[in-house]
C-alpha cells in the first residue's frame, strides 16, 4: 500500500486526535475569545489543499451557525459563490447584534483580502508546513494592521514568528499556533486537509463533535469496506476502467469539492480536468463537452440539475464499471460518475473521502505511482 494510501486511511483516527485538540485549545485560548462580541470576522487563508481546508471550515461553521438559531429550519451548505464573495458579504449584510453568532461572520479571504481587513478581524492561516510564502507575507501584514491571527499547520512546524532565520524578521508576535497532526510524508495532502477542518470547525463550534463522531463512523466503515484484505484502496481488474474526468462538477460545498478533486487528479494521478459549478458549466462550457468524456458530478438528493447531466450524452462512448460501487454510484449514463453530498453541516465528509479515493484510482489505472515525487 502506498503512503497516500495508508494517509488516506488514517484520516477517521486522525479525527479523533484533532477533536481531543479542540478542547485543548479552546481551554488555552479562553472562552471569551471565541465570543461573537471578540471579533467582527473571523477570515480564513489557505493556498490549495489549504484553501480547500479554509473554504470548508467557513461552509459548515457558516451552515452551523444557521442550524443553531432559535427556529432555523434545515438548509443547503452555504454555496460556494457565497463563500467566494464572503467577505462583500459580511460587509454589506444587515448588521446583527454581536451577541448573536451571524453565519457571515465566517469568510474566505481572497488574494486581495487585506483590503477590507480591520484590526477587529480574526485570521485563520491555514498552511500544513507552515512555509508558505504568499501567507507568510500577508500575515505579517494583518499583524501589522493590528489583527489577531492564529496559524493551523501540523505538529513539528514553528510559530511563523521565529520558524526559521530568514523569516524571523517578520517578527510575528501575537500569532498563536494551532497544531494539527503530523506531517504528510507525501505532498498530495490528504489527512493533513481534513484534520485542520475538525479541528478548526470544532474549536469554534463545540456542538459539531457529535457530528464530528458520526462522520467517523461513516468514513471508517466506507474505508475499510472498500479494501480488500492485503490489497491497495485502488484494486481493480483490468476490465473495471474508469473515464478519466474532463469535467468535475459541483454545487455549493460541491463545488468546493470539485475544485479540490481537480487538483488531486493533477497532484496523483497527472489527469488535468475542468472544474465548474454546474451553472457555470451549463452557461458555456458545456459546448466543449464530447460523448465519452467523463463527468464527475458532485450532487445532492433531489438535485434539479442531476438529471440534466446524467442526460448530456445519453448512450455516449464512456464507461463506467459497476466496480466502483464503493467509491461512487455510475449513473445511467455510463461516462457521468456521480458522487452523493449529504445533508447537515458535514454533509461533504464521505465525498471527499471518496474523490479521494477515486484519484488513487487514477493514478493505478494510468500507471503512476500515488508516492510519485514531484
């Protein structure tokens, strides 16, 4: 078994850890930090598995936040132009007495961040090696603006005030390390991804261990269900191929999802693909779209565009094999692999551990090692 693989399969225990850490920190930072009195926004900063990270805390505190008000009905994860735009979004929004936690108070902060940031803002920098560069830069200067900010990278790293010679010239002072697992002996980042979001979404709302726990349950099953004894997370015959994906689709967290499917497919398996939200790819793309080409569709039940992608080349030349029953479900149409979000704030935990997947899969079915060094 590959190192991404046994990464890969590491992730529910490493849950449990980051869990256990969430009360630890929460216990250090203090109550009152995490009051909605304590900060206008709380902006999270990533560069890509990182990124993704960032964008997932924000949908499910946001989608957290929503379940918990007095009289909140059930709803979709916030979608992913929203967490896109969060930051117009908090400052155009009706303003909420701060004793109250506005979803809008979680956002993604975009290159251009600092521009709206304000000495009331929180910065959450999310970087697993605590080495990147782009980060590093825009922290010093959230620092300089006054802002409190908290850097999530893995055990071992050093505060960005003093990790190595060249940098401590930043002199970042009042930046507070959260560590979060080991560090990824491999670079596609997998366990590294999704510790950092248990961690983050349950330190800043407790409430999410539960469904935290269950999540476990769920991925743990998946995981082992779908390995046979002493084989890989891949193994296939030769007859099960999967279509290699030219487009990868999503909605709200979905697209969250696609674009991080995207880059796995690059980082393991060398298969570069498009990544869209179905209204985007309907508006356009669609036109470049040939019958066999793979579609991979991140839906949810009751999805109105499900059916429509499902129907875009009905009896094209792309097959799906049933093989790849525990990684997904194939459609009707044999080129459409469809990937089913659940509903609730973590509703994207299995699909993730599923895109996952099927990029190792990929990569065994092009012939490239998962462990590749790039």
């Amino acid at each position: 078994m590959s190192q991404l693989e046994s990464a890969i399969q590491s992730q529910p225990q490493a849950w449990i850890e980051a869990l256990v850490s969430a009360k630890k920190y929460r216990q250090v930072l203090g109550e009152k930090f995490f009051s909605p009195r304590k900060f206008d926004r709380i902006v999270f900063v990533g560069l890509g598995s990182s990124r993704t990270a960032a964008e997932l805390c924000v949908v499910t505190l946001r989608s957290a936040a929503v379940a918990s008000r007095p009289g909140a009905v059930a709803v979709r994860s916030a979608s992913a132009s929203a967490v896109r735009s969060g930051a117009a979004i908090a400052r155009s929004a009706t303003v909420m007495p701060r004793s109250v936690s506005a979803p809008t108070r979680f956002v993604v902060g975009q290159e251009n961040f600092l521009d709206d940031l304000t000495r009331n803002d929180l910065v959450v920098a999310i970087s697993h090696r605590g080495k990147t560069e782009w980060l590093l830069k825009r922290v010093k200067s959230a620092r300089k603006m006054g802002c409190e900010v908290l850097q999530v990278s893995a055990r071992g790293t050093r505060a960005w005030f003093a990790f190595d010679r060249k940098n401590s010239e930043a002199s970042l002072s009042g930046v507070r390390l959260i560590e979060v697992g080991e560090l990824e002996r491999v670079e596609p980042h997998t366990v590294s991804l999704t510790s950092a979001v248990a961690l983050v979404t349950a330190l800043f709302e407790p409430g999410l261990e539960k469904a935290w726990k269950g999540q476990i349950k769920k991925v743990s099953g998946f995981l082992t269900e779908s390995v046979p004894a002493g084989a890989g997370l891949a193994a296939r015959s030769d007859s099960q191929k999967i279509i290699r994906p030219r487009f990868i689709l999503g909605d709200g967290v979905g697209e969250v999802l696609a674009r991080e499917a995207q880059l796995k497919a690059v980082e393991v398996a060398k298969v570069t693909a498009l990544a869209f939200s179905s209204e985007a790819f309907f508006h356009g793309p669609h036109w470049g779209y040939v019958p066999g080409d793979g579609i991979v569709y991140f839906s949810v039940s009751g999805d109105d565009r499900s059916k429509k992608i499902r129907g875009l080349s009905a009896g094209g030349a792309g097959k799906v094999a049933p093989g790849l029953g525990p990684t997904g479900a194939p459609s009707n149409n044999q080129s459409v692999f469809e990937i089913e979000l659940a509903r609730g704030p973590l509703g994207w935990v299995l699909a993730l551990a599923k895109l996952q997947r099927l990029a190792v899969d990929l990569a065994r079915q092009s012939g490239v090692h998962p462990d590749w060094i790039r």
